[in-house]
C-alpha cells in the first residue's frame, strides 16, 4: 500500500518537471472569465500528471483542483490541487510561481506541499510534524516590531463595488510608510511567511487550491493563520490572514478598521 506522503512527493515533482519544461518557452494561453485572467497549456499538463499519479495509487480519494473542479467527493481523503499557482507569473516568464497540493483527511489538513521548480524551493508540512524547505525546518520570524514588519499581499481580478476594495486596505499599509510587496503567487506568499521572509500575508478572494498546503506550511511552521474576524480559519474562507503570530493583531486591526 502506498504512503499518502510518497504519492504527494511523487505528484508535486513530475507537476514541478514540466513546469520547468515549459518556463520561458512556448505553450498556448487561453483567458478565462477576464482578460488577465489566465490558464496555460502547461497548466492543463501539470494537473492532469498529478491526477493521473493520485489515481494510479489511491482511485478512490476525492480531488479539488482548479482547472477539472471535484473529481470523486465520497472519500476522507481529498486532495486540493493549484497545477501551477503565479499562472500569470509562469505566462511571463516571471520565476514566482509553483505547484500546491494539500492533502486533507476527514475535514483536516494533514500535507502541504508547494514547489517551486525555478528556484529549487521545496516546501513540505505534516501536520504535528513541523515544516521544512528542501528538508531544513523552517520557522516564522520572531519580529514583533510591526513598524518595522515585511508584508505581502495580492490582488483579485474582480471586485464587488458595495465592498471596500483591497486597495483601500493597501493603501492603510502603505501609509503606515511599511514595506509591502506583491508576488503574484497566494501558495509562495504563505511560504514565505512560513520561512520568515515575510512576516505577514493578508489577501481576500482566495480559492482552496491557492492555501490549503500553504495553510498547514504556515501553521506547522508556528505561524498563525485566521480569517479577518481572527477567527479559526479553513481552507475555504474568502480572507486570510497568515502571521507569524506577533503582529497579528495590528494586521487585523488595519485590515478591518473601516468596516
Ligand atoms: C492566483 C495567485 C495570486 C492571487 C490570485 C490567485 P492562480 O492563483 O495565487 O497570487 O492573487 O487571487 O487566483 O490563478 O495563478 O492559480
Ligand atoms: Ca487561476
Ligand atoms: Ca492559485
Ligand atoms: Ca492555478
């Protein structure tokens, strides 16, 4: 019987292969519901080798991955799967983007892994087992000076007008005269996190497949993860908030000060 842990290895190098097959080259680039909203070829390629690796091994576990949807929705098992997150960075060459397969087990996060194959960054979590990148345990930071804190975020395509948009939330940051950067890429956000590059990630609108692996990254890494309430998250909420912890409340407070 194959271990869920070895299959997932198995899945997220072939997926990180082919992306690195593609990097720069040619492939086709379709649109999706807007006009910057992409999905390559080598996005389709990508899921279906890491589909198609889950089900030689395990035919009966439940799927959610972005390009084919739910696939089987009856087992403890589900496997939640970005076949390549930062698409719009893979389209342009722009080295921040990955593979990002979760793995839960009746309703919890048990495996994250997120890979990225331009930069030979492996990130990989198990639950109550820590985390680690390329097999060194990871940690958050220890900065508990939010005035001097690193932040990342992003941006979704479209917006509901009745809302605030993020850029309102942006702007509060900026203003406070702190560093924030977007990459492009929810999964590496959180890793980054995780590994203490940065010491805060917010961003609304995400999908599962964007921060399933990536939550449990963060959480076994020490960080802390929660949805702009501060309540308890799950990989479905629409907002995240992912710390290290010791400036998760001045990231809220900003965050949700005008609602
Ligand atoms: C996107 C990335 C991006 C985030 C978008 C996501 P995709 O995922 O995670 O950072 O801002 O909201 O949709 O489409 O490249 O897999
Ligand atoms: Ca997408
Ligand atoms: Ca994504
Ligand atoms: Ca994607």
């Amino acid at each position: 019987m194959a271990e869920v842990r070895d299959v997932l290895n198995e899945a997220a190098h072939a997926a990180g292969s082919i992306i690195l097959e593609y990097f720069q080259g040619s492939f086709r680039i379709e649109k999706k519901d807007s006009v910057n909203n992409l999905v390559t070829e080598v996005d389709k390629l990508s899921e279906k080798v890491i589909i198609d690796i889950i089900k030689k091994y395990f035919p009966d576990h439940s799927i959610i991955s972005e390009e084919v949807g739910e696939l089987m929705q009856d087992s403890d098992y589900q496997w939640i799967i970005d076949p390549i997150d930062g698409t719009v960075n893979f389209a342009h060459g722009i080295p921040i983007c990955c593979v990002s397969i979760g793995v839960r087990y009746k309703n919890e996060m048990l495996y994250g892994v997120v890979y990225n194959p331009m930069m030979d960054e492996f990130f990989f979590a198990e639950k109550d087992n820590g985390a680690y990148l390329n097999d060194e345990p990871i940690s958050v930071s220890e900065k508990s000076d939010f005035e001097t804190a690193c932040l990342v975020t992003g941006f979704p395509y479209k917006w509901p007008v009745s809302k605030e948009h993020p850029i309102r939330v942006f702007e509060r940051f900026i203003m406070q005269g702190l560093p924030v950067r977007r990459l492009g890429s929810a999964a590496i956000d959180l890793c980054w996190v995780a590994c203490g590059r940065f010491d805060g990630f917010w961003e609304y609108n995400l999908n599962s497949w964007d921060v399933a692996a990536g939550y449990l990254i963060v959480q076994e890494a020490g960080g802390k993860i929660t949805n702009f309430q501060g309540e308890q998250y799950s990989v479905f909420d629409k907002e995240t908030l992912a710390t290290n912890g010791l400036i998760h409340d001045e990231m809220l407070r900003l965050i949700t000060v005008h609602e």
